[in-house]
C-alpha cells in the first residue's frame, strides 16, 4: 500500500497537496482498496466555500458509499472532471489521475491538523 | 454460540491470490480479489471460479426422506426424478421464510439440501424436527463438504477437460456423480449468478486441487482468457441483476414467498400437510399487501438497502421537485455493472403508483420500474 512521502493525509483517508496556497486532494490508496471499485463521485462546486472537516461531496463504490470531507478551510477552483465519465481513475491512480478537487487555501491556514506520512501510515496499521 | 470465525479448505489459495477477506456469516470469506467489477464482468462474459464452502449441506436419506422433505418444505421434492434439482424454501408456521435452499435428489433415497450459510443451524435443527419421525435420517455434512463453482458461459468448456461427467447433454438445474481432477464429486448445473455454470460439492481436501485444475484447464483452453477467481462483490451484484432474491435482504421470517414474487415455489397442489400450508394458503388467496419490483436509478447516485421508497413525486423540467409519500423501501441495490446504472429491488404496497423516487440520503433521485430480472442471459 502506497503512501506517498511528499504529501499530507486526514483521518478521512484523504491526501492533500498544498502547493503555493493551493491544495489539490484526492483519496488514499488505502481508501480506494477498502472501498473497491469506484463508481461515482460527487464533488464540490467552483467557487463553492469548504471548511475543514465537513463533508462535501461523497464516493460511490459497489459495495458502499462515503462522505468526501473538506480537509482545509478555502474556495475550491477547480474539480476533476475527467472522473465524471472514468472513476475508474481514482481506483487506477489515487494519486495521480484519480486526483478530485482543488481549493485556494483561506490565508493563514497552514494545514494543521494534517497528518504526516508516517502518521497517517500508522493510522492505517491500527485500523487493521 | 462461538465467535470464532471459520476458515473455508481454499483460504490459502486466497491468500496466494491476494484477496481482500470480509467475516461473512461466521466464515471469513473473499470480498474481491482485484476489481470486483472485472471478476463481475469475467462471470458474464467468459467464466470466473468461486469458494461457497461457507454454505450448508444437509443430508436428507432414507427410505421416508422424500415424504419427509415435502412437509418439511413448501415444494414437492418427491417429485424430483434423480438427478435433478429445485428452488425450494424453508417456512415457518405462519408462512414466513426461515430460509431459501436448493435440494438436490441424488438417489431415491437421498436428497442434498443446500441452505445459507447463516441460517444452516436453523435448516437442520427444523429439518431435523419436521423430518426425524418421518424415517428420514438428517445429518449435517457442512463440516465435510467444500464447494467450487465455476461460473459464465466458458464454465462447461473448461469444466468438461477435467470431469469424466458429460456436461453438455446435462440439463440446467441437474446434477451428477462423477470425478473432477480425479476427485470424486458432486457437480451440478447450478448457481446464483444469472449465468450458465456448475457448483462442485466435494470432499474439503479436494477443493484446493479441483480450483488448480480448472484455473489451469481455462489457461490451456481455446478461450485464453483464464479463469480468475471472483468474491462475495461479484456475486451480489450478479445475483441482484438476475433478480435473484437474498435472504436477509429480499427475504425473512416477515415476508412470504408471495411478497418476494416467489409463488410458483409453494405447492398448495401436493397431497398432505406441510409446515405453513394453512398460512400460505390464506395468504395466496388474499393476495400480498406489498409487492417486490425492480428500480432502475436514474441518476449515478446509488440506491442502497434501507433506503426510502417513494411514490406520487412530483416531476418537474429539472427532475424531481416535491416529496412523494413513503410507499416502500429498497432491500438490495448496486451500480450495475452489465446495465452502467443503478439498480435495486424494493417492496412497495401493491396499490403504488409512479412515478417512483428513492431517498437517498435525504436527496429524493428518480427512479423508473422494470420487470426483473435486470439481466436475463436467454435474451
């Protein structure tokens, strides 16, 4: 199971990239192989405003379905829409084309509250 | 009552192949072992191998054994010539399912029923009591029994390289004694994915050599495209495209073989009593108060079991615009792999009308009914 060193996680099992006040986020490989097959993802709005830690869009697999939670306060700019027709992707690439939605950081927020590989790798183990 | 959770013959197979495990009625079984789609899409298209040796079989033998079984069940397996098999269920008393079996007339003196794997105490402790005073002998064989299906229309082909049965003249819902990699078996037409294929009831020891000959007769077949090994995924949603109910989800103590569209099964038409006849003939002439219909979802979002069934919604340009009153509720649903589109089944009062939402979620998404099954392979 891969979890990339250069990137930052949730409890939620979700990765995000901060990158000159933009963050793009997607799910974990983790995710992706505890939920199977993806199926459906309904992501946020342009424009639309996210807190962190609220839900705001939700991934359907065959077996199940989960909330997407805003892993940062911000204004998300821009949405994957390759994943409308081939969510397929996001069980392909977690973290490559299965990428979901981006958001300009709300200034001063820094991220905290994300995990670091290591811990997000240890959360993964307790889990089972 | 023990927790332990059980290990089928094959779980070091399935460990060798990577699967994801799931705790499934007390056995600890494979959920998928890559995409539960492809392993969905290989039942349909070519052949794909399963590990069902969580379920139950019982031995139903002895001279009164076909008497026995036609009041211990709703059918009339004494019917069944030798050889061949039928959908049948289990009722209590007042008519409510305890569970759905197969049962097999393997000799005129023996019949095989195969239960859920959940409900296989309670098959043999009714069976044992309805049937024990009948000269009938009941005996648990699911300890010695391991079960191999092989699934899709490839099955025959590859099936047939290693069996001494002759598979082709052998009709749909028979069954026979042969060898399988030279172990002795019991190999049946049979199966709970809409599709064409066999189920291979045989000794625990053999399971593993059976699933390595198949794998290897479909590498070396004329088809090429091997024979992958499918999970618990696959065959839910094979299962809800064919329409085929699940206990638990369609079925239960508080619903009837009448409500679940399942009528032909009960035989008021045999002579003699059976457990629920009184019950159930009541309720085949009064005909049911709810109803089992196919949905076709008709956004991406996913109807799910327990999810609210509602009628009378109001349909604007833009979709759904008022909430319809609650007139059922979903007990199976999934994307579809064959259709590309949500499907479910749901009970609904016979008397609703359309056009039919589902409340997924709180967001009422529009649904259209259809005729089950959702896919018919004979089509």
């Amino acid at each position: 199971m891969s979890v990339p060193a250069e990137l930052r996680y949730t409890q939620e099992h979700e990765w995000v990239a901060i990158d000159s006040g933009t963050a793009t986020i997607g799910i974990t490989d983790y995710a992706t192989q505890a939920l199977g097959d993806v199926v459906y993802v309904s992501l946020p709005e342009v424009g639309a405003a996210v807190t962190a830690g609220e839900p705001c869009g939700e991934v359907e697999s065959t077996k199940s379905v989960s909330d997407l939670y805003a892993p940062v306060d911000g204004e998300v700019v821009e949405v994957n829409e390759e994943l409308n027709d081939d969510p397929g992707l996001i069980n392909a690439e977690p973290y490559g084309l299965g990428w979901m939605f981006r958001v300009r950081v709300t200034d001063g927020q820094t991220g905290t509250g994300l995990l670091s590989p290591t811990e997000y790798d240890a959360l993964t183990k307790s889990a089972g | 009552m023990t927790s332990t959770v059980r290990d089928t013959p094959l779980r070091a197979v399935h460990e060798r192949l990577g699967a994801t495990m799931t705790e499934f009625a007390g056995w600890c079984m494979p959920l998928r072992y890559g995409s539960e789609t492809a392993e969905h899409n290989a039942v349909r298209t070519s052949a794909a191998l399963f590990d069902l040796s969580h379920m139950g079989e019982i031995a139903v033998t002895g001279p009164g054994a076909g008497a026995a079984l036609d009041y211990a069940v709703c059918g009339w397996p004494s019917q069944l010539s030798v050889g061949r098999a039928r959908y049948t269920m289990l009722c209590a008393p007042d008519g409510g399912i305890l569970d759905d079996l197969i049962v097999y007339r393997q000799a005129a003196d023996r019949f095989l029923v195969v239960a859920n794997a959940a409900n296989t105490p309670v098959v043999l402790a009714e069976l044992t009591k309805r049937c024990s005073p009948l000269e009938a002998v009941i005996t648990d064989e699911s300890e010695v029994t391991g079960l191999v299906s092989i699934q899709g229309p490839n099955g025959c082909g590859i099936l047939s390289a290693v069996t001494d049965l002759p598979l082709a003249s052998m009709p749909y819902y028979a069954g026979g004694y042969g060898t399988v990699a030279g172990r002795e078996a019991w190999v049946a037409r049979t199966g709970y994915t809409g599709e064409d294929g066999f189920e291979i009831f045989c000794a625990p020891a053999d399971c593993e050599p059976i699933w390595d000959a198949l794998t290897a007769s479909a590498a070396s077949g004329p088809d090429g495209r091997g024979l992958p090994a499918a999970g618990l995924a696959a065959r839910d949603t094979l299962r809800l495209e064919a329409g085929m109910p699940l206990y638990g989800n369609e079925l239960g103590p508080d619903v009837t073989p009448y409500e679940a569209g399942l009528g032909r099964v009960v035989r008021l038409d045999k002579p003699g009593d059976f457990v629920g006849r009184q019950a159930l003939a009541v309720r085949a002439a009064e005909g049911p108060r709810r109803t089992l219909i196919g949905l076709l979802g008709r956004s991406r979002r996913v109807p799910r079991h327990g999810y609210p069934v509602l009628s009378g919604v109001g349909l604007s340009g833009l979709g759904l615009s008022a909430a319809g009153d609650r007139v059922g509720v979903v007990t199976s649903g999934a994307p579809s792999p064959t259709l590309g589109t949500p499907i479910a089944m749901a009970y609904v009062e016979v008397d609703a009308g359309g056009p039919f939402g589902i409340d997924i979620r709180g967001k009422t998404e529009p649904a259209e009914v259809t005729g089950l099954p959702f896919y018919d392979r004979r089509k």
